[in-house]
C-alpha cells in the first residue's frame, strides 16, 4: 500500500488500513471537502472573535492566554483525535475552534505591527491550495514514491529542527539565529518551508482520495478534514512568518 504514505502525521497507510467500512456508509471525497469547510467555518468563528478582542483592547498580548488555552487545548485534543478516530466528529471540530483562538490573536499582533499582513497571508494560503488543488485534480502534479519520500523527508527535518531549536531555547542557546531573522537565509529557510508545507496538502489530497476508494467508514471524513485543517494552520503561520520578514525588510 505504497500510495497510502503521507507525511502528516494524521494521515498515514496505517489510518485507512485498520480503519474500513463494515455495513455502514464509506466516506467520500466530497463528505472530506464539505466536513472541511465546517471545520474552516468554527476556526474562523473563534478567530474572528479572538481578532476583535486584540483589536480592540490596549495592546493584543491581552490575548496572549487566549492563545495559549487554543494552543494546549488544540494540542491535547489533536492527540486525543489521532488515537480516537471514531470520536472525530466531536473532536475535529472542537480542534477547530481552539486553533482559531490562535489564528485570530496571532493574526492580530501580525496585524499591528504590520497592517494588512493577515489578510495577505490568508490570500496566499487559501490560494495556494486552490492552485495545487486544481494541479492535484487534472494530473499536473503526480504523487509518485520519489516525490512522496521527498516531502516526507522534508517535513521530517523541519521538524525535527524546530524542536531542536525549541529545546535550545530554554536554555537560552541560538544557535540558528539567522533563520528566524529577515535575512537572506531567514527568507529562504520561510520560502522553504511554505513550500514544503503546500505540498504536504498534495499527498493528502491523494490520501483522502485512495482512502474513499479504499471503503473508510464514514467518520473518517471528519478525520481526514481534522487532518486538512492541521496542514492549513501551518501553512498560514509559516506564511505569517515569511511574509513578516519581507515586510521588515523594506
């Protein structure tokens, strides 16, 4: 089952594998898009109202535990989703609504110190997967073994290097100071990592796609949105990111 890789950790071979419909309903690649746009639309309701609470308060680190209740509470709940799949319905949506607390503060003390970066960011995330979409579903981009490893081992070291870095920081040791910067390297370490990020949103759209054919229960719709939504949200933050380092180097 080598087309059933992926490197979102929500979604792997494993997932559809033990996951298979007996007498009940199988999902579909339709009821993954419309369980999508459900989770985008309680994201989008909790930051809009994290967003107007920044913008309106004295300074938007009035939000900070705002964000860090969506960001435990996101978390917890991400795990509780991956090990309990037959509870996503619930869940799914419930992880939406923490990282949209994220989504609107963040967004918001991007917006403050540069205006109009958070509906740029928006744009570009939301149009970047329209266009992969559209490559994805005419046969323009072909998921093969080779392009699967590629990304995978990608995302792999990107993660593994922020969690290096994350542990360095406590104890106050930086050691890659110039990739968070707005240097060249900085930039190009950003341009990176949105790309790869966007084309973890190719293997999943081929996931989902082999998952319907593959006769998952009708749950994992919500499943595979949860999972959708987890490559979204990280492609918007690292679009914040990129494109604040071009803003400061203007």
């Amino acid at each position: 089952m080598a087309f059933m890789r992926t490197s979102n950790p929500t979604l792997n071979d494993q997932v559809f594998r033990s996951e298979r419909a007996g007498f009940g309903d199988a999902m579909t690649v339709q009821g993954a898009v419309n369980k999508t746009g459900i989770l985008l639309l309680c994201a989008i309701a909790t930051a809009a109202w994290t967003w107007n609470l920044a913008m309106h308060s004295e300074s938007p680190q009035a939000v900070a535990p705002l964000i860090v209740l969506g960001s435990i509470g996101g978390l917890v709940v991400a795990l509780v989703t991956v090990f309990k799949k037959q509870w996503s319905a619930i869940t799914a949506p419930l992880y939406a609504l923490l990282e949209g607390l994220v989504l609107g503060a963040v967004s918001a003390i991007f917006e403050v110190r540069f205006p109009g970066i958070a509906i740029e960011a928006v744009a570009l995330t939301f149009g970047t997967m329209l266009i992969l979409l559209l490559a994805y579903s005419t046969g323009m981009i072909r998921v093969s073994d080779k392009f699967r490893l590629g990304v995978v081992a990608a995302t792999g070291g990107i993660a593994v290097f922020y969690l290096l870095t994350w542990i360095l920081s406590f104890f106050h040791v930086q050691l890659f100071a110039s990739v968070y910067g707005s240097g060249t390297i900085g930039i190009a370490f950003s341009v990176f990592v949105v790309i790869v990020a966007a084309l973890n949103l190719v293997l999943d759209f081929d996931l989902i796609e082999h998952g319907a054919a593959y006769g998952a229960p009708k749950y994992m719709e919500w499943y595979s949105a949860f999972a959708l939504m987890v490559t979204l949200i990280w492609m918007y933050f690292e679009m914040l990111r990129l494109l604040s380092k071009l803003r400061e180097r203007r």
